[in-house]
C-alpha cells in the first residue's frame, strides 16, 4: 500500500540535514579554502558534491528501507558497532554544538554589541524553546526552512556584490592548479560526516516517511539537501573568491567574517552577523536533535525523556564554551573528524543493504552499492594522505 507523501515534512528533513551542514565551521572552512587554493577551491566543490550525493543516497535510503536508526541497524551488522558509532557521532555532535553555540553568541555579538558569551546563552534559550514547544517537530521543520533560505539569501547578496572571477571559477572546476587531501577531507565530512548526514534521515524516521514506497521521495529529500548545501557552499565560495582575487589577505582570526565585511564594508560585517547566528543556531538544533536520536534507543528512559536529555545537551554545549572560550579553532579539525567517521558510517550501511534481516526483499542498485565503496576507498585514502601530511609538516 503506497503511503501519502508528507512533502512538508521531507522539505523539511532536507532543509535539516542542509542547516546542519551550514554551521559556522562551514563558514570558516571555506573562507579559508579559497584563500589557500583560490579559484582551484572550485575542483574541490565539485569533487565533494558527487561524493556527498552518493554518501547521502546510500545511507538515507538504507535507513528508510530498514525503518531503524542508524545505530540498531549496525548493531544488526557488528554486533557493538551501533554503540562505537553512537559514540563517535555523539561526541563529534557534541564539539560541534559548542563551535556552534560560539558562532551563534558570535552573531549576536556583531549584530548587538552583547558580548559572545551573553549571545551564546540567548541562542541557547531559543534553541531550547524549539524542544519544549509541544509540536517540536514541525517547530524544528519550519525553524530549518527559514534560517535555510536567509542563509542562501544572504550569501547570495555577498556573492553579487564581490565581482568574482565567474569564468575563471568554471575552468578550475575541472582543471585545478592547486589540490588538497585535507580541504576534501574537510568539506566532505563538514557536510555528510558525523552526525550530519543522519540528521534528515532521522527526521525522516520520526515522522514515518520510511519504507521502500517511500524510497522516490527520499531520494528526493537527500538530493535537496545536498543541493541546498552545496549552493550555499558556491555562494560562499565566489563571495571569497571575489575578494581574495584581488589581493586582499582575509583575517585569520575570522575569515568568513573578512569576506562580508571586505565585500560589502560594514553593511556586509551585520550580513554575517545575522548568516553566522542563523548558522550557529540552525545546526545547534540540528546537532542536538541527531546527536540524541543515535542515542535514544538503547534504553526505554532515554526514549521517554528524549526532549529533556535534548535540551540539556544544548545547556552542556553552551556551559563548556562559556567555561573554556573560544573554541572556533576546533572547527577545522571537527569537520576533519567527521570525514574520518563517514567511511566507518558508509561502510556499515553498505553492508547492511544486504542483509536480508535488516532490509527484507529490497535490493540495492548495484551502481549505487559500488558508488558507495568507492566514496570509502576515496575518503580512506584521503584520511590517510592527511595523516601523512600532518605527520610529516610535524
């Protein structure tokens, strides 16, 4: 029996997993980027979009088909792995949700003048007030929409007004000059890594939009949200292109903000007050609401008080940046991590497509399952290239 669509709620779950994506990490990781590789930084756009649909496809049309948590269906698989990725993902949740709080403090700090700590706390309120409200779902769908498309908006404008050099852009999309393992790393796992990628797809759990007659809309919902994502990611890519193509050196102390403010003087420093904050506070829900979601079938308690063990994840995360400062420096390296877990996370699923126990008489394309392994191999590779970096520039 086919299922009615709820197109709202798969809009949503897209627009989740894409708010997730877009935190302040994302904003830093490409303003410095593109100042590293210039107009090359577009090769390494393009290469994470083919990688990050394919991760996306995968795992999202697995979880749906199985109608289980990520977590119980690589317990089914390795019998120990749900908990071991529960963990990773739960502690990769949790250090980005306190980059996350500081970018959302940082926000109201540019756009008010409040210091970043009492700016953290009021987003941390709002944050909170989306999981107390009674229909926190449909809360948490509509607040994802919204911040999504001022996002875009925003960076739309910025990227107008920066004159970048558009042509140029396009041959080194498929000719670089200049090439990194660890901005691929990087970008990737800041997009489908950790928790990120298992944020729509949960969503989508939660409100019963599994199954396999459901598997056209998913693929839909996980395209979306990828595109959404990765236009913010061009959008933020040509913003900074424009401004370091004529020679100006962003500020490495906050170079997302540099870009705004260099290509839009002071008007464009309160644009990124308002891009950071809705950021921060987008993926704070996102981060907390996914990073319990990979928890809360391992005991009936967690289950039951679900919201409450939300909401103080969100408290946590503020506390520990209010405790120990400025944490933007972590965002690099979290997004690193995250790509490091992706292969673990993607491999997993990839065997759990076939095993009949878990997704019955479903049969995965054959493109797609070798599409898969081959995003593994490529990030395995990467990591262990980055690695070698680190490990020799040491």
């Amino acid at each position: 029996m086919k299922q009615k669509h709820n197109w709202s709620v798969l809009i949503g779950a897209a627009f989740l997993m894409a708010s997730s994506a877009i935190g302040p990490g994302f904003l830093t990781q490409t303003a410095v980027f593109t100042e590293q590789l210039g107009a090359s930084f577009a090769f390494v756009i393009l290469l994470s979009i083919i990688l990050d649909a394919i991760a996306q496809l995968n795992i999202w049309r697995i979880i749906a088909v199985a109608d289980k948590p990520a977590q119980d269906i690589a317990n089914k698989v390795f019998p120990g792995a749900g908990y071991f990725l529960s963990f990773l993902v739960f502690l990769g949740g949790m250090a980005f949700n306190i980059g996350n709080i500081a970018g959302a403090g940082l926000g109201l700090n540019v756009l008010f003048g409040i210091s970043i700590a009492q700016g953290a706390m009021i987003s941390a309120v709002i944050a909170v007030a989306i999981f107390v409200y009674k229909e926190a779902g449909k809360a948490m769908d509509a607040f994802a929409k919204t911040m999504g498309l001022l996002k875009i908006a925003l960076a739309l404008f910025i990227a107008y007004v920066s004159d970048p050099p558009i042509a140029e852009a396009v041959i080194r999309s498929v000719n670089p000059t200049h090439f990194s393992f660890g901005a691929v790393l990087t970008i990737v796992g800041g997009t489908v890594g950790g928790y990120i990628t298992f944020s729509g797809a949960h969503r989508l759990l939660d409100a019963r939009q599994t199954g396999i007659q459901n598997l056209g809309s998913v693929n839909k919902g996980a395209l979306s949200a990828i595109g959404l994502a990765s236009l913010m990611r061009l959008l933020l890519f040509v913003a900074a292109l424009g401004v370091v193509s004529k020679g100006v050196a962003l500020n490495p102390e906050n170079p997302a903000a540099s870009v705004f403010q260099l290509a839009a003087g002071q008007f464009g420093y309160k644009i990124f007050g308002v891009v950071i904050w809705a950021a921060g506070i987008s993926s704070v829900v996102g981060s907390a609401y996914t990073s319990i979601s990979f928890i809360k079938s391992f005991h009936p308690k967690i289950m039951e008080f679900n919201k409450a063990i939300t909401i103080v994840f969100i408290l946590v995360s503020c506390f520990i940046f209010i405790l120990i400062g400025k944490p933007v420096r972590i965002l690099l390296a979290v997004g690193a991590i995250n790509g490091l877990i992706l292969p673990i996370a993607l491999g997993v699923m990839l065997v759990a497509a076939y095993r009949s126990k878990i997704i019955a008489d479903y049969k995965q394309p054959l493109w797609l399952t070798l599409a898969g392994v081959g995003v593994v191999a490529i990030m395995v590779w990467m990591g262990y290239g980055t690695i070698m970096q680190v490990a020799f520039a040491t």
